[in-house]
C-alpha cells in the first residue's frame, strides 16, 4: 500500500497548527488543511505490511491501507467511496477521535505512525468540496417505524443506518438543536458547529426526522408511551452523569461540572443569550480538576476566556513518555501527551488529591491538596497513599470539575420499561438488545464513557441488530469492516 519506500523515505508530518498567539482569541478550529502535495505523502508511508493493525485498532474497521494508497494514488473519489462505506461521519472522528488505529500502526513499533486521523478528515472534507456526499434517501420504505432516543454519535449512526435500510426513523433529544456533546460538549475550536450542521442537513434530505426539545422520560413523553408509537426503539442517551467532588467546600459560589461550562460557552457561541448566572474564567486564577480530554477542552476555554492563571490538577502520577514494559504495542500507547490546549498556556500538575476547598463570604477562594503515589499490594491492586506533610494550597476563584464520566442517566428507561442495568449502564446482549423486546441500547448509554469511534461503531451494530428485528431475517445493512456498503452506496 502507499509507497514500498514511503515510510523510509518520508517522516510524519501534520499541518502546522494556527499560531496559539492568534488562535486564543478566536474559536475557529486550530488544525488548517494539510499543505499541498504533502498529504500524498503521508498517504504514501502506509506500509504493505500483511496484517493491518490499524484496522484491528479502529472499532469501525475502517479500510485504512485502501484509501491510504488511494489518496497517494491520488484517487480521491475511490478513497472517499472506501471511506464512506465504513464510517458514517469521517468528518467527525478525523478531528475528534484519539486515534487508536494510530497506536496500532506497524509502524508504530519503533518509528512514528501514518497520520491517519487527518488523513480521513481531509479525505471527508474533498467529498464535501467536491459534491460527492450528497442525499441518498431509500429507494423504498418498509412501514416500520424506529424511535431513536439521543442525537449524539450513537444515535445519529444508529438513524443513518436504519433510514439507508428503509424503515421511517425519528430521533429525539431534550436538547434544542441535534448534536449531543458534538454540538454542546465539545469545544468550536476542536469542531466548528457548521460541521455538524452540514450533515444533518444530509440526514434530513434523506428522510430521517428530528423531534427536538423532547424530554423522553419526562413528563411530556414517557419511554413506554414512545415503544408503543414505534415498531422499535433504540437508546442513545450517553452517559451524561458526572462524577463530583465529594469534600468540604463543595456548595462554595465558583465551584462547577465542567460539562456545564462547556455547554454555556458553546450555547454563547451559537448566539444564544446565557440563562442563568454565567460561568466565565475571564480574569481568574482557574483549576481543573481532571487531565482527560474534558479538563483540555476546559482549559482551551479558559484560555478564550481570557483566564489570569489555568492549572489542572491530575491524582494519578504523570504517564511516562514512551510506553512502559506493561504497555506493549499494538496497545494504545499510554504515555504523556500535549494537547493544542495545553500548548496554549497553564500549568499541570499530578499526584494531588484535593481535600478541602474555602473560600471569603460564600465564594470560593482556594483548593487545598496533598500529594500522593500509588502503592500495589500482592495482588497488584492499586490505591491511593497520601504523602505526611506535603498539603498545598492553590489560591482559585473558579473551580472546573472534569474528572470523567459515572455512566448513563438511565433509572426513567428502567423504571417506564423494565430495561435491566448493568455496571456501566443499560445492559444489552451481544446484537445490542435490552431485556426488553424491541428495545436497544448504543454507545455510552450501554458502554459508559468512551470514545467517539466506538459510539459511531455500536450505533451501526444495533442498526443492524434492530433491522433483523423488524424484517424477521438476516440484515443487509454492513457489518463491522464490511467493504461492500448496502443500498450501493
């Protein structure tokens, strides 16, 4: 694939990222287009290597070595057509996902893996430019309706899928405009919203209807009122649940989820007037709690924001920078990573566990932590050990809590329909279905937190389990990898 000698001859590449000077002050995206002629390049240092592990490492199966030596090839219509039968939003994951097909890279090995994430978002973004992702509503329709409940990535791959099979597909979400977290948890700087946009208006030219502002569960709507009106139902809520801090302090004014400060500056940035009072870093000393992809998108917000200070604070140790003995590949590396926020400004620190907060007349003022490192016992079980005599004090007049996700909100869709819950959410069988009949679950609702790809990938997979469901027989829609699209696409 590519080049024999491609990866000998040319070393990675990516676009040089808009000067971080500049890019604070705006909240356009940071990555610009691949500079001419050097994206044939980096097509071109996929290795013929035999067995693709980047494949293995992609949830969806994407063909990466085809539209890989495609673009080199410069066949980009092909590539786009390899591209597509796998992955309904290419331009989604080719700016947001972590990349694992990267980390599985044969390259990878002992040198620096093809750029594959940016390839796919340029490939996606050609298609565009060029008019090849145009609406393919079904030629026929199978009078079988499906309610989708979530317009994240799981939900929105779940209604693709379904309207390409020919059944009506409804989606609903509590919120005002589709998206999930695409659309009020990530960033505008990571994704512009005309991103999203452009492919619902795609989805919407191919049949599939969005009910918005719809609280299922609620008192408008219940889940049980919701079956009965579809012939299916799939659940696509996320895992919206945050996990909180739990010390003295906690009720102080300037304490917050994160996920509430994103979606306040995203709503300002889609025009929309603050309801409530406003969560704003400008001119405060901010500390973010959590090193994950949330605490780097809080802190590219307060940088926007104009933050006098930014410092995330992590409780586990700093990873190391190369992959440790225990982390082999074609793992995913775990190993320390620079985002483009945190290249932006601000300080990290690791091994702090906060213990306490305080501040002056109700608002807060300051975090106070102590170190600590990690102890084994004889069962290689971890824990927590904190450091005698290493308390500090971080003076904060805004406090972000991004330490992750606890799972879905899901006791309205157990209690309304019976749903069984597992440990990380609705619990579902191998085809994705509850323990309800004609009832699914997909994404983060049935995983718990993860990762864009793999909600796109369950999403398609119980497609396929509720198409089966609803024909009585084998579905035609594609399974994971599959290079033959259905309906000719």
């Amino acid at each position: 694939m590519g080049k024999p000698t491609g990866f000998i001859e040319w070393g990675r590449q990516t676009p040089r990222k808009r000067d971080k000077a500049i890019r604070v002050r705006d909240w356009g995206e940071f990555i610009p287009p691949f500079e001419p002629g050097v994206l044939a390049e980096q097509a071109g240092r996929c290795m013929d290597c035999g067995v693709p592990f980047c494949m293995q490492g992609c949830p969806l199966g994407n063909q990466i070595p085809d539209w890989n030596d495609l673009v080199h090839r410069d066949r980009w219509r092909a590539a786009w057509v390899a591209l597509d039968s796998t992955n309904n939003f290419p331009e989604f994951t080719g700016r947001l996902c972590p990349a694992p097909c990267e980390g599985a890279c044969v390259l990878n090995i002992n040198q620096d893996a093809v750029t594959i994430e940016l390839i796919e978002k340029e490939i996606a973004e050609r298609a565009f430019a060029e008019g090849w992702v145009t609406p393919e509503p079904p030629r026929t329709r199978s009078g079988k309706t499906v309610a989708v409940v979530g317009s994240g990535p799981a939900g929105l791959a779940a209604a693709a899928q379904l309207n390409r099979a020919g059944h009506t597909v409804t989606v609903y979400d509590k919120a005002d405009r589709p998206g999930g977290l695409l659309r009020y948890g990530i960033p505008d700087f990571k994704i512009e919203k005309r991103v999203v946009d452009r492919r619902l208006e795609v989805m919407r030219a191919e049949g599939v209807r969005f009910e918005m502002g719809v609280d299922v569960g609620g008192e408008g709507l219940s889940f049980a009122e919701l079956k009965v009106r579809h012939d299916a139902l799939v659940i696509a809520i996320g895992a919206e649940r945050p996990r909180d801090l739990d010390v003295p302090g906690r009720d102080l004014d300037g304490v917050h989820l994160a996920m509430d400060y994103l979606t306040q500056q995203n709503r300002v940035n889609a025009g929309d007037r603050v309801v409530g009072k406003p969560i704003f870093a400008g001119g405060k000393r901010v500390v973010i709690l959590g090193g994950g992809d949330t605490g780097s998108d809080c802190l590219g917000t307060a940088h926007r924001q104009g933050a006098e200070s930014v410092t995330q604070l992590e409780l586990l140790p700093a990873p190391p920078e190369k992959r440790a003995g225990d982390n082999p590949w074609p793992q995913w590396p775990m190993i320390f990573r620079t985002s483009s926020s945190h290249e932006e400004g601000g300080e990290r620190l690791y091994s702090l566990m906060t213990k306490r907060l305080t501040g002056k007349d109700g608002k807060l003022t300051a975090l106070h932590a102590v170190r600590v490192r990690l102890e084994r016992d004889e069962h290689g079980r971890s824990s927590v050990v904190e450091e005698p005599g290493s308390e500090l004090t971080i003076p904060c007049d805004l406090l972000l809590l991004a330490m992750g996700f606890t799972g879905p909100v899901a006791e309205r869709a157990h209690e309304q329909l019976g749903v069984a819950l597992g440990p990380r959410g609705i619990a579902v069988d191998k085809g994705f279905g509850t323990s309800v009949d004609g009832v699914y679950a997909a994404g983060d609702a049935m995983r718990g937190a993860s990762l864009i790809v793999w909600a796109i990938s369950d999403g398609r997979e119980a497609a396929r389990a509720v198409d089966a469901y609803l024909r009585g027989a084998k579905s035609q829609l594609p399974t994971r990898g599959a290079n033959q699209p259905f309906g000719g696409r």
